[in-house]
C-alpha cells in the first residue's frame, strides 16, 4: 500500500559518474541516516559489490550497524556521543574522526585498553563552525597526537565546505591546504586529505586531493548549489509510490479533509491515498504539492492528514488500486524529490531521510 522504490542500479550508475569525475581520487559513499532513507545495509553492500572505496557515517552506532550487517569495506565514523564506546568501535575496525583533545584522549584509552590500534580522521573546522577542531587548538591536537606514537595511526585529515558561495568555498579551502601544512610541519603522517562533499566535487575538482565524500550525489539529488544532478547524467534513486484506496463520488460544496481547505466546485470524484505525515509528507505541502496517477498530475489540494490525503481527480477514470506516485524520477514525468520540498519550503535531503513510517522499501536493479 505504501511503497519506498529503491533502484540499486542507479546508485551504482551515479557511484560511476561521480567516481568518473574524481580524477582518480578515491571515493568514500556515505551512507548515513540510512543511507539518506535509502535503506544502509541494501546500499552499502551495493556500494561495496561496486568497489567503493570508504564508507561513511555520522555515528559509531550507524557503523557497527553495517559491522552487523556483514559490511567490510573501511568505514568512517565522524560524529560522537560523549558516551560512545571507542572500544567496540576499534574491536570493529571503525575510523574514527578526532575534532578535539578530549575525543582524542576517550580513543587513546580505548586503544590501549584493546591493544588495536585507532585509525584516526583528524578534522579542522575550516569556516562551516560545526564539527572539527579550532585553528587555534589545531597544532595542539597535533601535538597531542604525535604524542601516542604507534597507538594511533592517521588515515585522514578532513573538513567540510559551507557551500555558502564561491568566494567562502575557496577561502575554506584555502584554509585547509593551511591546516595540511602544518600537520605536514609537525611531522604526522597521513593517507588520504578529503573536503568534498557531492557539491564540491562538482564545483572544485582542484580539491578532489586523494578522496571525495559522495552522499547526495549517489541518490541522484541536485546538492545546494546550482548544479543539478540531472546535468551529470544522475539518476533519482528512490520513488515514493502508493495506491488508490478509494474512490467516492461527492457533489459540489462538498468539503474534503481537516478545515475543509477545499471544498469541491461541482459534483466529483475523490481519491483517497493512504500516506500522509506519519509516513513523512510534509503536512506544510498541503495545497502546493502535486502526485501522479496514470501520467496524469493531480494537486494535493485539501490538507494532508496523518495517514492519508485526498485527491479531487474530477470525472478522470481513477480506480481503487491505481499508483500513485509521489516523487521519482523526473526524467519520466512525475514530481520530484525536488518538486515535494519546494511545495514544502524545504530541501530535497529532508524529504527523502524522513520518508519511513509505514512504508515498505523495495529493491530493484541488478545491484541485488
């Protein structure tokens, strides 16, 4: 009745294309919060079936999922808990990023304790303000990990770009080859630099360095920018998509839903579609979003409830158990992702991470 699509094929398809114009960087899919709604452990083994080279997640919690789930590509976890376990992540083989003393010391006890040896993300907050470490503290949390000699081992040094604009983007950048600069100066040695996210890549191949990070990109979603995925040949991997659960013919001044936001202009036919914002359509779409049956285009007109919404389809020959689709691939003529969060002042990230509920993902593509 409710259906998340998930075509395994054109995450391989945009894995391709971005690892295409990569310029040889490595690069890492990420696949956190579930896989952006996509479903992380179908994704993942996909990416891995592929020769993805890294995966990455916010959490521990998110990686040892993927441990569970019998994932064995390297993973990289960024984001951590004050009360994460370090010991379970190291036992695991996770990389962990370090963004400030504090981490650092939690992981160097856990690697002591274990005896494994932490692989270490070093991250410098280049101007984005959220995760990462101060230019200030920087060269002191080198220090400290030169410190731990052997016990830690640095795969990476990372940021993050703002995509603000141009001019922030390259003085980010510029910041980090700083910050590279002086890990290079203390003495650290290290794998891979990696700072682009799906935006970045795009828009800065001169910082591709040895690795990208792909999130958005791999399900065929524009980033925030301008460049829009459809340009490079990327395709939308998840269609959102339900049935007709009844159709009943109302006359004229009929009210349809909560507050009675429509009320029909002559005698009509209504569809009822059972989805609404318990499976993660924005109620604010109300009146602005639009659905596909048959081809055909029909407004969300009257307001989106929890478990459903209602369709005013006129003397079109809708019938119970008809699709609907709620966003998919533009290409073919239905809304989009994008389409959905423009009628919900949003973006198209949150529409698809919140689609969940009652809705039953589905895989299809040879990517099974």
């Amino acid at each position: 009745m409710r259906t998340l699509r998930i075509n395994l094929d054109a995450i391989v398809h945009n894995l391709d294309v971005m690892r295409a114009r990569a310029n040889g960087a490595k690069v890492m899919g990420v696949v956190k919060a579930n896989a952006y709604g996509h479903g992380a452990i179908p994704v993942a083994k996909t990416l891995e079936r592929a020769g993805v080279d890294y995966l990455g997640v916010a959490d521990v919690r998110e990686a040892l999922e993927l441990r569970d789930g019998g994932i064995q590509s390297p993973i990289l976890a960024w984001l951590h808990d004050p009360a994460d376990n370090f010991e379970t992540a190291l036992t695991a083989n996770i990389d962990l990023c370090v963004a400030n003393l504090g981490q650092l010391q939690r992981i160097a006890k856990a690697a002591a304790v274990t005896s494994v040896t932490a692989k270490l993300h070093l991250k410098i907050d280049t101007g984005l303000g959220r995760n990462g470490s101060t230019e200030a503290d920087w060269t002191e949390l080198l220090e400290a990990v030169q410190a731990l000699g052997e016990s830690v081992s640095v795969i990476g040094i990372f940021s993050h770009l703002s995509t603000t604009s141009h001019v922030e983007d390259l003085a980010q950048i510029k910041k980090f080859d700083s910050a590279v600069a002086e890990v290079k100066r203390i003495g650290l040695t290290f794998e891979f630099r990696h700072l682009t996210a799906s935006d970045g890549s795009l828009a800065y191949p001169e910082a591709h360095y040895e690795m990208v990070r792909i999130g958005a990109a791999l399900y065929g979603l524009d980033p925030f920018s301008t460049n829009r995925s459809a340009e490079f040949g990327l395709i939308p991997a998840m269609t959102a998509v339900s049935r007709v659960a009844q159709v009943k013919t109302v006359p004229a001044g009929h009210g349809v839903s909560y507050n009675f936001l429509h009320r029909t202009e002559k005698e009509t036919w209504l569809a009822l579609v059972p989805v609404g914002y318990a499976e993660g359509l924005p109620r604010a779409a109300t009146g602005k979003a639009e659905v596909s049956i048959s081809g055909k285009r029909y407004a969300i007109k009257s307001q989106i409830a929890m478990d459903q919404f209602v369709l005013d389809v006129g003397n079109d020959p809708v019938q119970v158990g008809d699709e609907v689709v709620i966003f998919g691939d533009a290409s073919l003529g239905v809304p989009s992702a994008d389409d959905l969060a423009a009628a919900a002042g949003t973006i198209n990230y949150e529409i698809v991470t919140r689609m969940g509920g009652r809705f039953q993902r589905e895989y299809v593509g040879e990517g099974l």
